[in-house]
C-alpha cells in the first residue's frame, strides 16, 4: 500500500468528497460506500470493525449498507453502534427480505431495521431480491414508507433488465432510485444489457462485491499479469485498481467491505486512482465482456 505512505488522510477525504454521484432526485452520495456483509458476526472483531466504518466515513465513504437479513440483524446493530452521533454525515442503506417486501410485514422490517440501527429514518431501503410477492404490493409498500417519513427513498436489489422494465411499468415505480448488483471486474454481465438500460433510465447501479468474494476468483483477478502492472504503475494495491476500474464510468456506486481501519483506508485511496485508457483498453482484453446475454450473477 504504497500510495497510503505518499498521501495523507485528508487529501483522501478531499477526493471522494468532491467526486461523487447524484441520484435522480438530485441527492449526492458517495461513489465509494462500504459494505457490511458478514459484519458484525464475531464478537472479537467488533471493535475493529466499528473502527473501520468509522475511519471509512471520515475518509468520504459515507454511503453504508446492510440488511436486515446480514447476520439477521446483527449487522444493523453493529452499524448502528459505529453511526453512533455522526448519524447526520451518513447516507444510510438497509435491504429487505423479500418474503417481508409487502404489507404489515414490509412496515414491521423497517422499523425493526431502524431500532437496531438507532435511527429515526433510512436514506435509501432496498428490496434485497425479487421474491413471491408481486413488485406491485412493494412498491405501494416503500412509497407509505417515504409519505411516513420512515425513508426518504427506496430502490431494488439483484434485479434483472427484465425485472426492471416491469417495475418501471408500474405506477411509482419510476421512483426507483438504484439496483444494487454484483458487479466486479470479474463479472461483468451487467455491462450487455442491463448497465445501458439503466444509464438511459437514469438509474445509478450499486454494485456489491467490487471486489469480488475472498477465494479462487479473488486470487485470480488479483494475480493476473495485467492487474499488476497497473498496480505496480500507480504505486497501488491491485485490490485499489479493482476498485478503481468499477469507479471509472463516474456513475456506478461501488460498496467495498472492510473490516479493519487499514483496509477502509486502502479502499478509500482508491478514489484518488484514475485509470488511464490505455489501461482499460488492457482490462477489457484481460477480462472482456461477454459477447451474449448472461443469466445476472448474484451471491
């Protein structure tokens, strides 16, 4: 992480504090936010987790996420321990099961999200994936949310073109502010159909997993010949490149997790990164987009 030793922590902050995206409403959030998937679980690692969530948003990645279904729960809890008197600096996401996505249900997951997260409000709630319950009941569901001021905006999760164009079709479904879906240099699915639907709907997407999960694929990406140069050329952590490459269009919401405050700040020195094209030509060479509609990757 030698870029980290060159640069101190406020010009960090300065950077990803001026380069952010605006939603269709016109709200600015953070380009890079921070994920909370798996957080929470080991009592051990509390403190350093709630450290880096902290250090995160001090860096610019005030945008955080979770659900209610991460740890069932636990992960709200540990959020909102971190948010804890800076809850007005934070753009705060949670996500609904989609077995509670309709009726009293949808009212009483929201409200239980926000006891444990120790908020009056969410910023932005998510339908976590597309279950049984017809798109139609959410949506009527999330807008009494936004009219109790219980959130002041919703979106969806894991939703495919066609899912898309159906919820778009509904009435108020047009007030859909994101799709949260995996996208990494890896997976790239996205990018055939769905991402340019999406930029022509005005609809950010949010991707989850930018840097891929810990394993083979991780290994892989962060092994390749290409990746590497890149790093070594930017003074920077492949880990930083990955992150940089999904930030590159300027309208993509990345939600890296970092469960330590070294790695919360390795993953917010990755806003001061700015691939050349050259590089992206060497990426897409490495890791082209698939050539045909593929099922959307989810984990």
């Amino acid at each position: 992480m030698n870029r980290l030793k060159e640069t101190d922590y406020a010009e960090i902050a300065q950077v990803n504090r001026a380069n952010r995206i605006t939603l269709s409403d016109g709200t600015s959030v953070a380009r890079i936010g921070q994920g909370t998937w798996n957080m929470g679980d080991r009592n051990s690692g509390r403190a350093e987790e709630i450290a880096a969530l902290k250090l995160g948003v001090e860096l610019g990645m005030d945008l955080i996420d979770t659900a209610e279904m991460y740890g069932e729960g636990r992960s709200e809890l540990l959020v909102g321990e971190a948010i804890r008197g800076i809850r007005d600096q934070v753009f705060l996401v949670s996500k609904v099961y989609p077995h509670n996505a309709g009726g009293v249900n949808l009212v009483r997951s929201c409200e239980e999200s926000l006891k444990r997260l120790g908020t009056d409000r969410l910023d932005l709630y998510l339908l976590h994936w597309k279950g049984n319950i017809p798109l139609e009941e959410t949506v009527r569901g999330m807008e009494q949310l936004v009219a109790d001021g219980k959130i002041a905006r919703w979106g969806v999760s894991n939703l495919d073109t066609d899912d898309m164009k159906q919820l778009l079709n509904i009435d108020d479904g047009t007030h859909c502010a994101t799709n949260q879906v995996l996208y990494h240099l890896g997976s790239r699915g996205i990018e055939h159909d769905l991402l340019p639907w999406m930029r022509g709907q005005n609809i950010p997407a949010m991707a989850y997993s930018p840097l891929a999960q810990a394993g083979s694929l991780r290994k892989g990406l962060l092994e390749n010949e290409t990746v590497l140069e890149i790093a070594a050329k930017h003074q920077a952590d492949p880990l930083q490149v990955m992150l940089a490459w999904t930030l590159r269009s300027g309208d993509v919401i990345a939600i890296p997790k970092a469960a330590s405050p070294e790695h919360a700040a390795c993953n917010a020195a990755a806003g001061l990164i700015t691939l050349a094209e050259e590089e992206l030509w060497k990426l897409d060479d490495a890791f082209p987009v698939p050539s045909w509609k593929v099922p959307l990757d989810m984990i």
